[in-house]
C-alpha cells in the first residue's frame, strides 16, 4: 500500500557470552535479516591471515605449498582488521600489499639441533605488529602451558631446517577460507509447544511415558508429582516430528501443537579466535549496515537517472 510503512525494530538478548562462544536471541524481524547476518558472519567480516610466504630454507619433509598452505589457515588475532586497509585499495604501496597499513610481517626460524623431533609451532611465528599475532589457544584449553605450544606447522629432525618471511593482509570469508573468523555460526526458529491438555488426562500413564520417550531430545517429561506431562526444554526440539507421528499413532491426533515462531531466532556462534564472538556479531552488524547503505545509495542513484536523464548520470561521472 501507498506510504505503508514496513521498518521494524530488532531485539536481542544475550544469553550466554564467551570469547569464543556466544548464543543470543534475535526477535522482531524476518527470516531474510537473520539469514543476512549469518552469511556475513561466515562471509564477510574481515580478519588477517598469511597471504604470501617466502621460504628461504626447507629442509623439512612437507614441500614449500603444504607450509605456505599451513601457515595460512593459522588463526591471527584480528582486533584491527576493520581499520586496515585491504592490500588491492592501498594507495601507500600501490597496491603491493607490502606495508604497515595494509599487512603485518612475519618471520620463523627453527633449526632442530639434537636426536628429538623437533616440533615448530604458530608460536614460532614472530610479528612485527604485537597485535597481529597467532592466536593462543593454552589458555582454554586445562592443560599445562608447556604441553601446549600453539598449532604445529612442521616437525624436523636432526640438521633439517626452516627459515620462512611471511605476509598477512586483510581479507573476507568470500575470498578463501582462510579469512573466515567464524568456526560455526547457526540459528534457529524457537519453537512454541501447546499441549492439548484434556486430551493428555485420557492417557495412561504408561501411553504417557512411551509419548515422552518417543522424542529424540529432551524436551518433555513427566511432573513426578502431578504426573503431568511437562515442556522441560522447548528448544531441544528438532522439528523431527516424532511426538505428532506417535500421538497420530496412538489415536490422539491434537495432542500438541508445535510450530515455529517466525521472527524468533536463537543464534549460536563459535569463533575461530581472530576476534572475540561479542566482536564478531558487531561487526557483522556494522558490515550489513554498509552493505543496505550501499543498495540505498544505489537506489537513489537509479532515482536521479530517472529524474535527470544523462545530466544525472553525467554528475556522477558515469
């Protein structure tokens, strides 16, 4: 309809926040925003990664591509990938991808000196950036700090050697994997459960246990005092069906309703540890807020060709 305003506005709600784990919920929008913001979180909130290695020395028994290949799926810490320059717009080396605006340098040395393999590791990676380094992963994990000395990359034996210079820049998801800042990011509909009551009370309470357990995940059960049948955890379940196939099979058909609540979302997001999951869903907002700027700017663009004719497309430079 004419003038119709359509503008809705989002909610969220955090309900669990780690640096490499967050789960939220999302209300009040549609299935197309909630899917945008899941593709840009795997696609297009920029980190660092190596880009281009040059080895020097390799004595090891992986060849120069499976280290370079290596080396580049090594997590970076990416607090300040939004602010850096992609290495293909950087005016300062012409697009070299070369300097401190748009890459970071790094260097390995390792030469194993003794009858023990000699493991290299991220950590053997040196930046010249202290805020661009490989991400630690010791710290989570409960294990002693000298068991954990970051992702292997080589392992050498007497008198093998690795001498390398590495180049890390910024990039996207889109462009190789290596840039993705997201291990897993997932939503789903919430599901809204009515059990139909008086329909309930005509079971037995062995028809009503073997109801419960036909569900594959946890999400009813039976009050052991009342002896009702509960939603314990409405979210476990999987829209497989299963309980409304069984209440069909007993000949209770309306035993419960289950349908999906079409602006609710429960999103969970894992990161890589290129940047925190609480940083990674803002950027991923600020990266949608671009990209509708850029369609909105494009719509006005189209609107003034309309209104202008090739004057219009003329002031633009096109």
């Amino acid at each position: 309809m004419e003038g119709a305003s359509y503008q809705r506005f989002p909610k969220v709600k955090i309900r669990e926040m780690k640096d490499d784990y967050a789960k939220f919920e999302l209300r009040d929008t549609d299935a197309s925003v909630a899917n945008a913001l899941r593709r840009v979180m795997i696609a297009e909130v920029p980190t660092i990664a190596i880009d281009l290695v040059e080895i020097e020395v390799n004595s090891s028994v992986l060849n120069d591509e499976f280290i370079a290949h290596r080396l580049g799926l090594i997590p970076l810490t990416s607090e300040r990938a939004m602010s850096m320059r992609f290495s293909r717009d950087c005016d300062a080396c012409d697009g070299d991808g070369q300097c401190e605006f748009c890459s970071v340098e790094f260097h390995l040395r390792a030469k194993c000196l003794t009858d023990q393999t000699l493991d290299v590791t991220s950590k053997d990676l040196y930046s010249s950036d202290h805020t661009v380094v490989p991400v630690d992963f010791s710290d989570s994990s409960g294990y002693d700090a000298s068991e954990q000395r970051g992702i292997i990359i080589v392992k050498l034996r007497r008198g093998q050697e690795l001498r390398l210079r590495a180049i890390a820049r910024k990039g996207i998801g889109k462009d190789h994997a290596k840039w993705s800042p997201a291990a897993t990011v997932t939503f789903m509909y919430e599901p809204e459960i009515h059990i139909n009551e008086d329909l309930m009370e005509t079971l037995s309470l062995e028809d009503k246990r073997s109801w419960v357990e036909s569900s594959p995940t946890k999400v009813f059960d039976i009050d052991p005092n009342t002896q009702q049948v509960v939603v314990v955890d409405p979210e476990a379940y999987t829209y497989d069906d299963e309980v409304i196939k069984k209440a069909e099979a007993m000949g209770k058909p309306g035993l419960v309703e289950i349908y999906a609540k079409e602006d609710s979302f429960i999103f969970t997001v894992e990161s890589t540890g290129a940047i925190k999951a609480s940083q990674l869903v803002l950027n991923a907002i600020e990266v949608l807020k671009q990209k509708l700027d850029a369609v909105r700017l494009s719509d006005d663009t189209v609107e003034a060709d309309d209104q202008f004719g090739e004057l219009g497309a003329h002031m633009r430079g096109g």
